[in-house]
C-alpha cells in the first residue's frame, strides 16, 4: 500500500538517525530516534535483520521499540545558545534588547547583540527537540520507564525508516531498458521494483539480477509483504517522495510497550500478484488453480508465454530502441558477465537468452533499416554490438557439464 506523497513523519534527531553493519550477522542495523509533536518526548527505535517469521520467506525486518524520554521541567533545561533568527533590515547593531518567541509554547527569551560585523551562522544539528533548543541531556527516561507508542497518540504519526530506492544512478531506468533485463535475469529484477512516473526504480545488480550491494546494506529491501495472509498485519506503507524516490514509512496502531518487537510489513497490492503466483503465494496458488515454479510443467508453460511476449516486444522495436537496448545488454549486462570467473545459474540463463535475443534483433535491424541492409555507420556499428554477443561459444557448449538448467527457462 501507499500513502499520499505529503503524509507527515515524526522529527527525526539526525545525530542519533543512522545505519551500521553488524559485524556478526553482516547485515544492516538502523538506530532511530524520533520527536513528538506535541508531548516533548523522544521516542527511541532499533531495526535489525535476521529469520522471517514467515515461512520460506528468508529475512526480515525487525523493528523494537527501545523506549521513551521525557524532557525534564524547565527550571533544569540547558538552552543550546545557536537558536537566532533575525530580520537584519529591523535589526542594528548595538541594539540591547531583542527578545524571541520560541515554538511550542515554551516562551520568550532574551537576546543581546553585541560586535562590530554581525552574521547568522547555520543551525549546527547539536541541539534536541523543537529547533535544537536542548541538549540530549534534558530528556530523561520517566519515573514510570517510559510510555508506549502508538502511531495514533497526540504527537505522533508515521516514522520515516529511510529509503527504498534509488540509492545508485543506475537504479533509474526506462521500462524498454527494465522490462528486457527483467526477462533476462529470470523475471527476478521484478520483484524488486517500483514504478515513479515513466521510470522503474530498479536496485537489482545489472550483472546478478539480484539487490546489489548498497540496497543489501540498508533496511528497506528486507521487509517482506503480508500477500495474501489474513493472520498478517501491515505496519510499513510506501511513500513515493518528488516522482524521483521510494520510502518506507511505518506506523504502528497496536501501543508498543518498551523492548516489544514487530516484524516491518508491507502490501504490494495486487500489482505484485504474478511474483506471487510464481513464489506460490497468489490467490490462485491458494485456491489450487496453478501451481508456482517449483513445478516443472507450470514454470515451463510460463517462460514460453513470457517468450512469447518478449518476442513481440523485440518485433516492435525501431532502430532507436534497438541501438539503445543494445548499449545497454552488451556494456552494462554481457561484457561484465563475461569477465566473471564463475557464473551463478540466473546468469547462464541471462547468456543463453541474450543470444536468442540478438538473432531477433538482428532480424529486426535489417526490417527497420531504409535500405532493408544496415549499411550506415551507426547501422553498422549496431551489428558490431550483435557480433559481441554472438563472438562466444554460444553456438558450441554454453552450459559446463553437471549444470543444472531450467528447460526453455
């Protein structure tokens, strides 16, 4: 599920907001700690990742609510001394009695000015709480150890757990460019994806298929989705943020009590239901209609309707669309595969249908050519692309023997 892209999030303590990696599990850990808007409490939080409790679901996110602080009565608060803002047109120097009202109710204080070149300096991110008006020090655990949280009480709404994608450059790209890698790697990108306006935001390796390292060393990419399990609850929406980037968000109706855990959930709706039916989880799965891909016939029956489609993507191609798939396949997907010492099964497969891919392309170039020969420069150099991937062993052995290979897979 999503959430309208101007949903508030509780303040974030930047200082104390921050991802690490475990160096016992390898995997990420993020810390947060957050602002009430309206109780002057600081709620504290720690996701790590480790087994889902979902069946064969390999890793979640686990979220647990640390506890709370309470900013301690006035009399006993040490003002950080960075907070001025000044209209420097009604304000000269020399002048001995300014005064400023704070936020949130907490009243006026004095200010002098004094020196002979005055300027306003940036807030440095030291201070806590309302416009970094107080130290870590003036919020202290209550004497009842803190209250729980719920999304739903005075002050509080969703928490901002960072984001989805993109996180590399590489991450954005057109659908022409998506939805041919995705049916190279085994329709595995797919699973991962999310669409913004005219771009999918992709954090799939263009050489593996599979989350590339930085997606790896963050959160979001580890919160599973609730399907179609009633005895699931989702506390994570998705928030497109510009047209440009994916968050997560998460919000909590149930109060959570100091130490709880949760499991972060999502719902990808139904535009996630083909992935399910293939991963075995879809509404016809459960209703024994079809079968997932663990089934030889079902899988099979499958890849040769998704080959066909495929194949009537490429028979529409125009020679703009060829020369751009073509960069991509060859620099980006097959000239870094062909580097590799060893290559994991998703990729022999990616091999094997490039080559089929550029006996279509091939066939499509000299269709959309004006003299149905390539015989231009770039028309050229576009064959030079196809002989790339045709310049292998493709039409010998491809797969070492013992390997084990998906028929039409």
């Amino acid at each position: 599920g999503d959430i309208p892209n101007d949903s508030p999030t509780m303040t974030p303590i930047p200082q104390k907001c921050y991802t690490r990696i475990n160096p016992e599990t390898n995997m990420p850990e993020r810390y947060l700690t957050v602002l009430s808007k309206c109780n002057e409490y600081l709620y504290d939080f720690m996701i790590i990742i480790k087994k889902s409790n979902i069946s064969d679901s390999g890793y979640g996110a686990f979220l647990t609510y640390k506890g709370s602080k309470k900013l301690i009565e006035r009399d006993k608060l040490t003002f950080v001394s960075h907070l001025a803002v000044f209209d420097k047109e009604k304000t000269k120097t020399g002048k001995s009695s300014l005064s400023a009202t704070l936020e949130d109710g907490l009243g006026d204080v004095g200010v002098t000015i004094r020196g002979d070149c005055l300027g306003l300096t940036e807030n440095d991110n030291s201070g806590f709480g309302p416009l970094g008006l107080f130290r870590e020090s003036d919020y202290q655990v209550p004497n009842d150890g803190g209250v729980p949280f719920s999304s739903d009480d005075c002050g509080n709404t969703f928490l901002d757990l960072g984001r989805y994608a993109p996180f590399l450059p590489s991450d954005r790209k057109p659908l022409l460019l998506f939805g041919v890698k995705d049916f190279l790697f085994s329709f595995s990108p797919a699973e991962w994806r999310f669409d913004v306006g005219d771009q999918v935001l992709d954090i799939t390796s263009d050489v593996t298929g599979e989350p590339h390292e930085v997606a790896c060393n963050n959160i979001a990419m580890y919160v599973n989705e609730i399907g179609h399990d009633e005895s699931l609850v989702q506390n994570v929406v998705s928030n497109e943020v510009g047209r440009r980037m994916v968050k997560y968000l998460f919000f909590q109706m149930k109060p959570l009590r100091v130490g709880e855990e949760v499991e972060l959930l999502v719902d990808y709706t139904d535009t996630y239901e083909d992935i399910r039916e293939r991963k075995g989880y879809g509404k016809r799965n459960l209703d024994s209609r079809v079968k997932s891909d663990t089934d030889g016939p079902t899988r099979l029956e499958r890849n040769l309707k998704e080959r066909l489609l495929i194949q009537r993507h490429l028979q529409s191609y125009n020679k703009n669309d060829i020369e751009t798939v073509l960069e991509f396949v060859v620099e980006k997907i097959y000239k870094p595969i062909q580097k590799l010492p060893r290559l994991t099964w998703r990729q022999w497969i990616a091999k094997r249908r490039l080559h089929w891919m550029a006996l279509l392309i091939r066939n499509q170039l000299y269709l959309v050519t004006s003299r149905g020969t390539p015989s231009t420069a770039d028309e050229l150099s576009l064959l030079d692309k196809l002989d790339v991937i045709d310049d292998d062993d493709n039409n010998k052995i491809l797969f070492p023997v013992g390997t084990f290979v998906y028929v039409n897979g």
